[in-house]
C-alpha cells in the first residue's frame, strides 16, 4: 500500500495538468492500495471548492462518491467518510465539519461542541 498526499489525488481528479495526471493516473492505477488520510479528504473538498476549480456542493459529492466507491482507495475511516458524506448531502455545513462528527461519534463522545451554531442539534452536534 502506497499513502497518497491532497496534491496527487487533485492532479487524478481535476486532469489539470497533463503531465502531472498522466504520473498520478499511472501511480494510483498501478494495482497497489492507495491510503487516503482523513485529513486528505478535508484537504480535496477545500481545494476543489477554492478559487482555483469552484467545484459545485454537488460536484465535490459525485467527487467523493466515486472515490468512496473506488476499490483502489483504502480509507483511514471508511465508516466515518461514509457517514460524513451521507450528512453534508443533507446538511447545511462542510464536510470536514460531519467528519469531525462522525469521528468524534464512533470514539464514544455523546455529541461534539462546537461554537458553529449553524450545527446545533444536526447529527450529534451541540452548540455552545
């Protein structure tokens, strides 16, 4: 198994720099498991919602959808990832937010406190 950073992952997904994707493609294609960190997801969903791609809600969604569905990525959480993904479909915050949750969650905490009210009473959340 091979970890994967946020910016081969962006290179494979966007196709913006020919070169770089052609490395990417041939490295995650390559047959081994490719591990993708938490934190590498949050990282995705900001770099593709940012100035540079203006990716859609929906967009990042379909993104991280076919990544969840793809057996060449292994995931530090799967069940987490899958449990985050399925609430910023419904929800009114980030994903990096419902994957704090879901996490938090899956260790045991009763709900996580948080000073973004927007969360309040939304998947375990609980506003201060």
């Amino acid at each position: 198994m091979i970890g994967l950073d946020t910016n081969i992952l962006i290179r494979y997904l966007t196709k913006d720099d020919e070169q770089q994707w052609q490395q990417a493609k041939q490295l995650i294609e390559s047959g081994q498991q490719c591990f993708v960190a938490n934190i590498v997801l949050c990282e995705i969903v900001w770099v593709l919602k940012g100035e540079t791609y203006r990716y859609s809600k929906q967009e990042i969604v379909n993104t991280l959808e076919a990544m969840l569905t793809c057996g060449i990525f292994e995931f530090e959480n799967r069940s987490a990832f899958y449990m985050a993904l399925q609430r910023t479909k419904q929800g009114k915050a980030d994903f990096s937010d419902y994957l704090i949750g879901a996490l938090s969650l899956q260790a045991g905490a009763v709900h996580t406190v948080t000073f973004d009210c927007k969360l309040n009473n939304e998947n375990g959340f609980h506003c201060l």
